[in-house]
C-alpha cells in the first residue's frame, strides 16, 4: 500500500450507508497528500449488520485495520504526528519519545 511507504499525513474519512433491506455499512477512505495535490483513496466498504452505533463502527474499522496490517502502522503514523506537535506546543521542554508511548 502507497500509504505505508509515504510519511505524508493521512486523514480518515468515515460515512454510513444503509442498503434497502436495512443493512448498515461504512465507507472507509484514506485521504493524504502526493506532490502536493490532495488524493483521497477507497479503503474499504464494512459490513456492519444491524448494528449502526459508533461503538460498532469503531469496533469494525479497528477490526479491519487488524486484518490488513495496518494498525501499527497507522498508531505509528499518529503517534510520530502526535509527538511532532506536541513538541512543538512545549517549546524549550526536553523532550524524548520515552514520555509519549
């Protein structure tokens, strides 16, 4: 996958859909930055049953980035963004990645 090779920032859209016969879905894309253009990829359609809540969106989406093997990759990915900024926001503070796992 493109995204794991790249150290642009990726955002996660997420939206909902029902089908006619009442089964809910969720619509997961990558959205990131190459040579300075937006690009938003197609992740992923979830099938998530009956259940609609966020709890249950939460719990797929997590469910599939597990089974892909994405998810130490984008806990890295918000981890290393995280860090940046919160750098950035202490000023003069040390530092280390130490205080942020």
């Amino acid at each position: 996958m493109y995204l794991r090779a790249s150290d642009n920032p990726v955002s996660i859209i997420l939206d909902g859909s029902t089908s006619t016969d009442v089964v809910h879905y969720l619509v997961v894309l990558f959205q990131t930055l190459e040579s300075n253009r937006l690009i938003v990829y197609f992740y992923r359609l979830i099938k998530l049953g009956v259940q609609e809540t966020a709890r249950a969106q939460l719990a797929a989406l997590l469910e599939a980035f597990t089974e892909d093997g994405l998810m130490e990759y984008l806990v890295k990915k918000i981890n290393r963004i995280w860090l940046r900024r919160s750098v950035s926001e202490l000023g003069q503070r040390q530092c280390t990645a130490q205080n942020y796992e």
